[in-house]
C-alpha cells in the first residue's frame, strides 16, 4: 500500500474507535466538529506544525463565536444587531491572520462554524466544542504517524 492509502485506512480505523469509545463511554463530544478540525489539519499540511495551526485558529473561532453571543446580549439586539455582530466576527476571523500563529484562516472559520452549529454560548459548551476540535486535529496527526510508522516497517 503507498502512504496515502495507509493514511486513509488509519484515519477511518481512529475515526471508528473514536465515534465507538464515545458512544460507550457517552461523552458528550460532537465527532462532526471533529471530522472538520481532521480536515483542517491535513489541509494545514499536516504534522506538527499543521496540528499547532488547526488547534490554535480552530479554538480561536470558538473564542470570536463567544465574545460575539457575549456582545449581543449585553445589547440586547435582534436580528439586525445579530447580523452585523456576526459580520463583524468574521472580519475579526480574516484580521486575525495578521498573527503567524492565528494565520490559518481556514480552522479559524471551521472553529467558528462549529461553534455556531453547536450553538455554543456558555464557557462549558465552548469548552465542549474545542476538546471536539483539539480531538479531531489530534487524530490526524495520530494517522499520519500510524501511517509513517507502518510504512517504515514495509521497508
């Protein structure tokens, strides 16, 4: 098998035990918020660095998805205010770049996208939908180290 093929049979085998463990041990950890971090991390390129970029800018996103829900009650707006709120969350997503290590605008708009799709507005559902997030870019490079390892013993 090339690497490619090893690294997708890795991925499939860590996705199953994860979606399996977490419906035995019920962990209330979205495995979708999860499978989007994955993707984030092999399109950051993979290995340290793209888990470092996924982590950081994915639970960025989730931070902007809580200070946005934070502002808009505390002004009370409705569906105007929430639009612009939610305008002005997403530049504040592309801004952020500026930063080398919030660059990965991708995982950063992933994390926000989870976020609201979680519908996180307390510090416990955020923290919920990064441990999700953090897991998923986890297993990527758990894959792709699985993947190395069982590569270098073919040869």
């Amino acid at each position: 098998m090339n690497t490619v093929t090893v690294r997708a049979v890795m991925v499939g085998v860590l996705i199953a035990v994860w979606a399996w463990a977490a419906d035995v041990a019920r962990l209330h950890v979205s495995l979708w918020a999860g499978v989007i971090a994955l993707g984030c991390y092999f399109a950051a390129g993979g290995g340290p660095s793209g888990l470092q970029k996924t982590v950081v800018a994915a639970l960025s996103g989730v931070l902007w998805v809580l200070l946005a829900h934070a502002v808009r009650v505390a002004i009370g707006g409705g569906g105007v205010v929430a639009a612009l709120i939610l305008g002005a969350t997403a530049c504040a997503l592309v801004l952020q770049a500026r930063l080398p290590f919030l660059s990965f605008t991708a995982a950063a708009f992933g994390g926000a996208g989870v976020a609201l799709g979680l519908g996180v507005d307390t510090v416990n559902e955020a923290i919920r939908a990064g441990v999700a997030l953090a897991v998923g870019a986890v297993l990527g490079f758990a894959a792709d180290r699985l993947a190395g390892m069982v590569g270098a013993r073919r040869t």
